[in-house]
C-alpha cells in the first residue's frame, strides 16, 4: 500500500514538471480536471497497449529520477528525464492535460487520495 501511495504521489508531483518542461514555460492556471475527465483518460490509456506500457514505464522512470535527484546525479537526471519526456508524449495532451490540472493537489490530501483512486486500474494494470 505504501508503494501504491508513493507510486501515485511520484506520478502526480512529477508529470505536471516533465509536461511543462516539454512546453518550455511556467506553469499556468489549469483548472482540476473532473472525474469523468480522469475516468475518461484512465480508459484511453487502458485500452491501448502502447500507452499502457508508457505509463507503466513512466512510473518507474519516475522513481529512478526521484533517486537521481536525492543522489544529485545531474547525468541521470538529463537522461531519465529525456526519457519521461518521451513516455509523456507517447501518454498524450488529454493525460498532459489532467496532470497538469492535478499539479497543485497534494497527492497525501484527502483530495489527492481520491483522485489517487481513480488511476488505480492503471496501477494495478502495471504489475
């Protein structure tokens, strides 16, 4: 359960910067996406095989740029972080999008948990 947790809050801290980086510009207002827009991209991406295996891959991307940077190994970082890059395009703007809007949610919030929730079949679709 505690992998779980820390799998969603890496995902939820670290796509909103890995989505910006790609823009190449601060951050800007998005608005919270609904549950049926997380409902909505939790089945695109379960539906299709390529994109399931890019978010599962992100996940773990994610933690290794998360040792990365607790190590301060700038070259690991350049590199995972090309490589989420990658992963993200592969996910797509409407899963950019909700992530985006997730950026100022505290994943440990009762509101994160509960948006926590709704990517659990993805999740579970990883292991």
């Amino acid at each position: 359960m505690k992998l779980k947790l820390a799998t969603a809050a890496l995902l939820f801290a670290a796509i909103p910067v890995v989505a910006q980086a790609q823009q190449n510009g601060p951050p800007g207002q998005v608005p919270k996406p609904t549950v049926a827009d997380v409902q909505k991209v939790v089945h695109a991406v379960s539906a299709d095989q390529a994109k399931l295996r890019a978010y599962c891959d992100m996940g773990k991307v994610l933690m290794q740029l998360d040792q990365a940077e607790q190590k301060r190994d700038a070259n690991a970082i350049k590199a995972l972080s090309a490589k989420a890059d990658g992963l993200a395009q592969q996910l797509g703007p409407d899963y950019a999008r909700v992530m985006d809007g997730l950026s100022n949610v505290d994943p440990r919030s009762e509101e994160g948990k509960r948006y926590g929730v709704l990517f659990e079949p993805l999740y579970k679709q990883c292991r």
